[in-house]
C-alpha cells in the first residue's frame, strides 16, 4: 500500500535538505525573480502602441513571453530539485534550459500556456471591449470570466506542474510524455498539493510584513517542499 508524506514530513524534509545551502537558494531566488520583472516588464512596452494593434500585440507579447519564461521555470526546477535530492547545486544551473532540451522544454511550456489561455482569452476580451462603467454594470459577468480564468490556470497546476521535475528526472521523455506522466502522477494526488500549498498562505502573508524581504527564504523553502512533494510521489508510484 502507497504510504504518502504528509505536508508537515514533506516540509521538515525541506529544511533538512536547505540546511547549508540557503547562499545557493537565495541568490537563485533573486535572480530568478529579477529576470520575471524584466520578462513581464517587456510586455507593457506594446501597451504604448496605440489602439487594436497594441492590444493585440500585448497579449501577442505575454504569450510569448509567458513561453519563453519556461527556460527559467525548468532551471529554478532543476536547481530545487538537486537541493532535495542532496546533489550539489549552482546558481547556473538557472540557465540549464537553455543548453539541454530546450525545445522540448518550450513545447511543454506552450501546451501548458494554451490551456491556461484559452480560459482566460474571454475575461481579456471583455475587458477591451467594455469601459470601467460598463464593467461595474455587468459585474457578475466580469468575475465569471475572472472565475473562468481562474480555473484555466487552477487546471495547469493541478495536472501539470510535475512536468518539470519529470523531464529533469527521466531525460529520455518528451515533451507530450512528461506532461501524461505529471497527469498520472498527480491522479488521487490533486487535494493534497492543495493542501501544501494552502498551507503556505500564512507564511506568506508573514513575509508581506518584512516589506518582502522574508521572502527570500520563504521561497526558496517552498520551492524544496514542492520538489519533495515530486520526489515522495515518483517514490510511490515505483
């Protein structure tokens, strides 16, 4: 019979696995999240083009961008994922998407972008075709499609966010492979990533009042749970 880890073993492995290598983690973390600013910032410089083609552009420009960033998820991955399995890690390895697999990665990253899109595509049409005034008069249809959205990017995460860790894990897997696989694993497994995650949300709000400074070891933490909440799962599906 499987026997999972619960959140709270999944987490005190976590420290135990960050324990002498938070340097490695945080610098990672920072880098990480200055290169997201400047890919989200990229983005808004469409919104200066005026009128439907800017618009178009804009959204044109997330997309891409949004796939392009799955070099970096993969790399942040990877670097978490050599921490919770005690392998030597580097900042570098940050950049790993782009010298191995990189296209394989990218299709991933498209195909889990699609889905989330398709479901946010209404809310951003509603949007551009109301004003604010009209969006207060049909304020219930406006969180609807916020709602929709929602649930786009809620279906990527449940079912796809062990995509990652399984390429890095099984190299010989493509991109259509892993992406079945992180479904199969995360069958029966969907309202205990749920849970962990929830389970931050305190910790979270904590770091809001460290003006976000806190966040640099919250993160890094999060990141190590998750890749052992991967591990604990790929453990008993064997």
């Amino acid at each position: 019979m499987n026997q999972h880890k619960t959140s709270a073993e999944l987490k005190a492995l976590a420290k135990n696995s960050l324990f002498g290598k938070y340097a490695t983690a945080i610098s990672a973390t920072v880098i990480y999240a200055l290169i997201t600013y400047i890919i989200t910032s990229l983005s808004s410089l469409f919104l200066r083009v005026p009128g439907i083609t800017g618009t178009i552009l804009y959204y044109i420009s997330i997309f891409v961008l949004t796939v392009f960033s799955g070099l970096f998820v993969y790399g942040f991955n990877f670097i978490f994922l050599k921490i919770s399995c005690n392998v030597p890690a580097r900042t570098t390895d940050l950049y790993y998407g782009f010298s191995a697999r990189t296209k394989e990665i990218l299709k991933a990253q498209l195909f889990r972008s699609m889905v989330s899109y398709v479901f946010c595509i209404p809310c951003y049409v509603f949007n551009e075709v109301t004003t604010v005034t009209q969006q207060m008069d049909y304020i219930g249809v406006y969180f609807l499609l916020l709602g929709l959205g929602m649930l786009g990017e809620l279906l990527v995460m449940l079912f796809y966010n062990q995509t990652f860790f399984i390429m890095l894990d099984f190299p010989e897997y493509d991109a259509k492979k892993a992406l079945a696989f992180s479904r199969e694993l995360m069958k029966n497994n969907k309202g205990r990533y749920i849970y962990l995650l929830v389970s931050f949300i305190p910790l979270l709000i904590l770091g809001i009042f460290t003006f976000c400074i806190g966040y640099l070891w919250i993160i890094p933490y999060m990141q190590t749970t998750f890749a052992h909440f991967y591990l604990d799962l790929i453990q008993n599906k064997n």
